[in-house]
C-alpha cells in the first residue's frame, strides 16, 4: 500500500514560485490561466493494512508540512 501526500501553500500565503511558473507558461504561449500554486508529492509506501489514519495525519501536520503556512491532504492507494 501507499500514501500519497500533497503539500501546498495555504491560499492566504503567497507563492512567488507559483507566480513565475505563471508568468513563464504565459510567455510561451499559454495565456488566461489562473493562479499556479507550487507544491510537493510525497509517496510513503507501508506495509498492506499497516495504516493508521489518525498517525498518518499527525506526521503530516508535524512532520511533512508546515501548519502556519501549508495545507496538506493524502490518499491511501492500494
């Protein structure tokens, strides 16, 4: 089994990383997008039923994110 955790900023936090992605895709051709918000992907692959949601949550908020400035979500996948 895997988790798959998704780290990105939190709407309110800016991301100039995101803006200049932004602003490049727009100098090469791909105008009228919205905002670009740049994340991180982290797979964790665990033991089949090994997984303990609630401890999976708790490394996400304490480990793997930073909760003043980032959201996280995951999804089990088989």
């Amino acid at each position: 089994m895997k988790a798959v955790v998704t780290v990105t900023p939190k709407k309110s936090v800016l991301d100039p990383q995101g803006a200049a992605v932004a602003q490049a895709l727009a100098h090469h051709g791909l105008e009228n997008i919205g905002k670009v918000r740049i994340g991180k992907s982290i797979e964790i692959e665990l033991p089949a039923g090994t997984i303990d949601e609630a401890r999976l949550h708790q490394l996400c908020r304490d480990f793997l994110s930073n909760p003043v400035i980032e959201d996280y979500t995951f999804e089990i996948v088989a």
